[in-house]
C-alpha cells in the first residue's frame, strides 16, 4: 500500500467559494433569532473564525457578549444557513479555479495526498458550502478543522492534521501539510503551525500584503491549475 506523505488544508470562504450574500442574510437571520433585535451591522469576516465575527457584531449591535452567547448564535447560524441551502446554489460560486485544482491534486498524487480543510466556520456550515457547490468530492471532511469556539486557527491546523494522520494511521510532517487561503491572519496562523502556506488574492488582501505577511507562495488566484500545483508540491517537504 502507497504511504500518504502530504496532506492540502484547503480555507473555504473566499479561497474556494464566495457565498457572501447568503452569510449575510444567515448572520441577519441568526441575529434576530438571538436577540430577538435587528442586526444593524456585521462585523468583518475575511480571515476570521466564527466565533470572532459573533462576538463582534453583538458588540458593534451594542449588545455585551455573554458565555451563552456564543452557543445559541452557533446553533442559530447552523439553521439559518440550512434554511438557505437552496440560496447557496443560487447566488454562490465557486471561485474560478477552485474546482479543477482540487480534482487535478486528487488525479495527480493519488493515493499519495489527503485533502481537508481547515476553516473559521462552524462545521455544519462548511460542509453545506462545499457539499452544495459540488466541492466535496476529494474532500476529507470528516477530519477537517472547524471553529469550535475554543482552537486558534493554528491549533486547529494541527488537529487537522492528527485527525488525518489518525484516519489514515500515518503521520504527516508539519512541513509536508499545506495550508492553501487568503489572508494575513491564515498565513500567521500557518507559520505559528509550522506549516507552508500557499496564499491566493481572492480575499480581502492583495498579493503584496500577503507577501509581506511572509506566505511561501502567492498567486492572484487557482486559475492556473499547473501553478497551484506545482506550488503546493514544491512546499510540501
């Protein structure tokens, strides 16, 4: 049997999918339903986890944020965007791309690679985004990293990869697992983890910024499907 030796996190939002009105709507949604006020604004969420942009937006809403808080926004977020599903297939997209490099990594390296995803969503969330736009099939998302609430992103990197590693009983090296994302917070969190990141600009950061935030590599997007791969084979150690 071929050893896996490399494992590719893959960020969601803004790296694979753009589903922004639709997560507007929900945190409007989950909001009320929380509060039982109207969100007046929502808080930044490029490069974010969950549970920042929740309590963000309760404190720019002028609510003080509570330890009940965050569980009942979670649980709501997870129904609004359920109540949504049909939405996500409506008005999000997949970033151009996205699809051809995870199917072509799965074809080229096969069974070498593991693929997952290491995310700021909640999991019941992330799994419907990639589960409706067509995204899930090369996808390991049972052993993804998912807001909990608790994790830094940087730990979460590092349960993802155990998880995998469990799953498929090997190890993969900090330095053969490859974070692909969109963001200065994603590459520092990469860093803290040990790890290689690939950096693409479909964000809300250009490529001089996340050069200068130190990624190992940076395209403007993954419409090259040669050059994300080779970039992903190259930092993978």
């Amino acid at each position: 049997m071929t050893t896996l030796n490399r494992l590719v996190l893959w960020n969601i939002d803004h790296t694979l999918v753009d589903v922004g009105r639709v997560t507007r709507e929900a945190y409007a949604a989950a909001f009320r339903r929380t509060t039982g006020r109207p969100m007046v604004r929502l808080a930044p969420t490029h490069g974010r986890t969950e549970s920042e942009i929740i309590f963000e937006t309760l404190a720019f809403n002028d609510i003080a944020p509570d330890d009940d808080h965050l569980p009942a926004f979670t649980a709501a977020l997870a129904e609004t965007f359920a109540e949504r599903r049909a939405d996500l297939r409506a008005q999000g997209r997949v970033l151009a791309g996205a699809r051809e490099a995870i199917a072509a990594l799965a074809r080229l390296s096969a069974p070498r690679t593991a693929q997952s995803v290491l995310t700021g969503c909640i999991r019941p969330n992330a799994v419907l985004k990639l589960t409706e736009l067509g995204l899930a099939d090369h996808l390991d998302l049972d052993t993804g990293g998912y807001e909990t609430g608790v994790y830094s992103k940087a730990a979460l990197l590092d349960l993802a990869r155990t998880r995998t590693g469990d799953k498929h009983r090997t190890r993969f090296r900090e330095t053969a697992t490859v974070y692909v994302a969109d963001h200065p917070r994603d590459v520092q969190a990469a860093h803290i983890a040990g790890s290689p990141i690939v950096a693409v600009a479909t964000g809300g950061a250009t490529a001089a910024e996340l050069r200068a935030a130190g990624a190992d590599r940076v395209l403007d997007d993954l419409s090259d499907t040669g050059a994300v791969l080779s970039a992903i084979t190259e930092l993978a150690l």
